[in-house]
C-alpha cells in the first residue's frame, strides 16, 4: 500500500484535449498520479477546487527576461514571478535582450546557472543564431538549448544583428542537421525601412505612423522567405508572433506543402487593436505592430479553428525612460504582459468556455511542450506527468491594476482593462509557487529543461 498523496485537488474543473472534467486530482512527489472523479484517500494538503477551473501550467516559450545583462530591464526572479502569477509554470528565455546575448555554450550556460538560482518555474533557453555564431550551433545544442532564434529585421539590439536569406539558409541547414528548430522573428528589413523612412519623411512620428510603417506586407514577405528556406533545408520553423491572419495563411499553405513550420501569436494580438494602440500609448508598441479589428477577430478564427500552434507573450518589459518620448519610433518596442495575458485570453472566452478552455490551454500548453519536445513530462493533466497546473476562477469584471504587478516595472497594457479571470494559485510540479495572490518561497528554484532527443 502506498503512502498518504502529497496533495489532492479536490472538486475542480480539469481542462484537458478532450474537453472539461469534473475531477480529482491527486500529487505525489512532482508528478499527477490520478485523475478521478472522487479520489477517497487523505494527502498531506488539500485543495477545495470547487468552482474553479485547473489548467495545466502556461508554457510560454518566449520571453525577454534580459539577465544577465540588462537586469534593470526585468530580470529572472521578477520575470519568472509574474509569471506564476499568471498561471505560468515554464518559460523559454530569448537568446536576446540579455547582455551579451547567448550566442554560445558558455552564454548558455551562464544564464542557466542564473535562473537556477533565481527562477521560481521551470525553464528552457533558445540560442541565437547570427552572422558568425553558425560553428556555435552545435555546442549550443549540446548544451540544452531548446532551438535557434533568428530576425530578419534589425531587432534593436547591437550584439544581436539580423541575418539575411544567406545567413538564415546556412543556419537553417545546420539546424535540421542537430535535430532543432529555428525561430525566426518574421519582418522584412528593407521593406519596414522603406515604409518607415517615407513616415519620417512626411513628418509623422505619432503611433499611427508607426504602425503605418510596418503593415503587413512587411510580415507578409519574411513569412514567405522564411518558409520557402525551410522548405528547402528541411528545417524545423517557428514563426514567432504572427500579427496578421495573412501570416497565418502562409504558414497553412506551406503545412500543406508539407514543410514543418507553426504558427506562435500572442495575447496582445488577440487582444488589441489598432484604436487601443493609439488610447493606450507607448505599453502597446511592439514589432510586428498591433493591427485592426478586422485582423484581430480573424486571428481568434485561426486559433479555434487550429491554425494557430502556440500562444507566447513575447514578454520584452523596458524601464519608464525608454517607454517615454513625443516620437513613438523611439520608444522601446516591446509589450509587458507575461502576467496578464493568459487570464485575459481565458476571460474573453467566458462565455464559450466550453469549447475555447480546452483550445486555449493547447495552445498555451500541450502544444508548444509537443513542439519542443517537453511532451513527455509537460503540458497535459494525465497521469504520469509532471504535476504543473493552476487554478482559474471566473466572476465578475474586475480592473487591472499597476499595483498587482510582479514584473520590475509596472508598465502594462494591460493595466486598466478588465479580466473576469483570475488565477488563484500556480503549482511547479507539485509545489505551490503562488497562491491566493501571493508568491511563495519554499519551493526549490526552477529546473532547467532540455529537448528529448
Ligand atoms: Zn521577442
């Protein structure tokens, strides 16, 4: 007979692929060891879940915690912790805004050591890929990194330049040879400074012209490049944060074509539009743009219908200085909302939960795991993986505000919108990291995560 559970989860609505489940579920050691309608036996802590729903922990496999480097940026404690507030159990770090950016094994290495000490969930970090790291590669692979990110438009950081077609193609190869993806960040240079130099020109520097400078052709054609190399290389691709459904259409057509690309979009993108961008100001400036309502409403077809993979915020916070100016091209472009953003795409599906949970927590979840080969341990509520999950409560709209913010600045745009979702508790393979709208601090530290070959 075995000893008493760890924990049982009791009287909640388990979300799953096949739908909602009203069930127990119980913890021993880090992992799920039954899900049941009842589960009889006592645990050594218990969870009265009624009410609420239990999904399994975001997986969100991008974001810009920028340590080591640019600590003042963000950092791995406050990153990670407002993730878990979020409903957040797992994060891949981007190659990028850390200083020096991991270009290499020893880069890779170093950050691991850092969020091995500071990160409250599990992790897994990209490498980069540019002009003159291709023989970095391998050694990067060999030391865990979970794939290879690349831009194709400057991407506003010096040490990490963009690589053209010639570049990407010979990474792209290499990359297919050691078995992972590559990412790449899907705008075209030459096109966005094309439109942004003839914004100038006319003297228009307000968040309109910004987004006018990077419509969607500029995506359109890196999208394009991007999967035509893949084809060609046999090259696993992930096209981060598509803005558009055109984007979106590419991806499906090559799919067809059989080349193995997915699709990433994030919260704000789901979320915003072009209107919100102007009231909103300089916390909903990013790259590729926040596009029109039209475009907004045709993304949420794609992700019900399947045609979206994943859902990463894209988390890249800045400090006030760099989110402040008259001339919206020289604000920081990148959106805060690795805490909000999973609760905000829940509670815009509070009335089709039904349906929409158990899509979300796919693309929030199961899918990016399976994609990047965590499938074996994470991403589901089934019995033998690792217990990561949170509970969401619905109820009335309530407002967002600066003050509940774990991340280093309070710089949102999601402050002042309203959720009636909210994520009560986050677990990390059996421990609480965050409950009842606190942080814990007994857990042990995140565990860094490799691919399985
Ligand atoms: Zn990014």
């Amino acid at each position: 007979m075995s000893s008493e559970l760890d924990l049982i989860v009791r009287g909640g609505t388990l979300v799953t692929p096949d739908g909602l489940q009203r069930a127990d579920l119980a913890v021993q050691g880090e992992r799920i060891v039954r899900i049941a309608p009842e589960i009889a036996e006592t645990a050594a802590a218990v969870v009265e879940a009624e009410g609420r729903y239990v999904l399994p922990g975001v997986i969100d496999a991008h974001v810009h915690f920028n340590e080591p480097g640019r600590t003042e940026w963000e950092g791995l404690a406050s990153g990670s912790a407002a993730l878990a507030a979020g409903g957040g159990t797992t994060f891949f770090d981007m190659p990028l805004n850390s200083e020096p950016p991991v270009i290499d094994a020893a880069r890779l290495r170093e950050k691991r050591a850092l969020a091995e000490e500071k990160s409250c969930v599990d992790f897994a970090l990209w490498g980069g890929l540019i002009p003159g790291n291709l023989d970095q590669l391998a050694s990067l692979r060999d030391a865990g990194a979970v794939g290879f990110k690349a831009f194709m438009s400057e991407s506003g950081i010096a040490s990490f330049p963009r690589v053209n077609a010639a570049v990407l193609r010979e990474g792209m190869k290499r990359a297919a040879r050691l078995g992972l993806p590559v990412a790449v960040h899907a705008e075209d240079e030459t096109l966005a400074a094309r439109f942004t130099a003839m914004e100038k020109a006319a003297g228009r520097h307000d968040a309109a012209a910004w987004l006018a400078s990077r419509p969607v052709e500029v995506e359109q054609e890196a999208i394009r490049i991007a999967l035509e190399l893949a084809g060609e290389t046999g090259c696993s691709l992930h096209i981060v944060h598509v803005s558009s459904p055109e984007g979106v259409a590419l991806v499906e057509e090559a799919r067809d074509r059989r080349v193995d690309v997915t699709a990433e979009t994030c919260p704000h993108y789901l979320l915003l539009n072009d209107r919100d961008v102007a009231a909103i100001g300089a916390p909903a400036k990013c790259a590729p743009p926040i596009r029109d309502e039209k475009r907004r409403k045709a993304l949420w077809r794609d992700l019900r219908a399947g045609r979206i993979h994943t859902v990463g915020s894209d988390h890249s916070p800045a400090p006030a200085a760099l989110k402040t100016s008259d001339d919206f091209f020289a604000l920081w472009g990148g959106i805060g909302g690795v805490q909000h953003g999973a609760a905000l795409l829940f509670s815009a599906c509070a009335a089709t939960l039904e349906s929409d949970l158990p899509r979300l927590a796919a693309v929030l979840a199961r899918n990016v795991a399976r994609r990047f080969r965590l499938s074996a341990r994470k991403g589901l509520l089934a019995e033998g993986w690792e217990a990561d999950f949170c509970l969401v409560e619905f109820g009335r709209p309530r407002t967002i505000e600066a003050g509940e913010l774990w991340t280093r600045h309070q710089i949102s745009p999601y402050v002042g919108r309203k959720s009636r979702a909210r994520v009560t508790d986050t677990y990390v393979r059996g421990h609480a990291v965050y409950a009842d709208g606190r942080l814990v601090n007994l857990p042990p530290p995140g565990r860094f995560l490799r691919p399985e070959r």
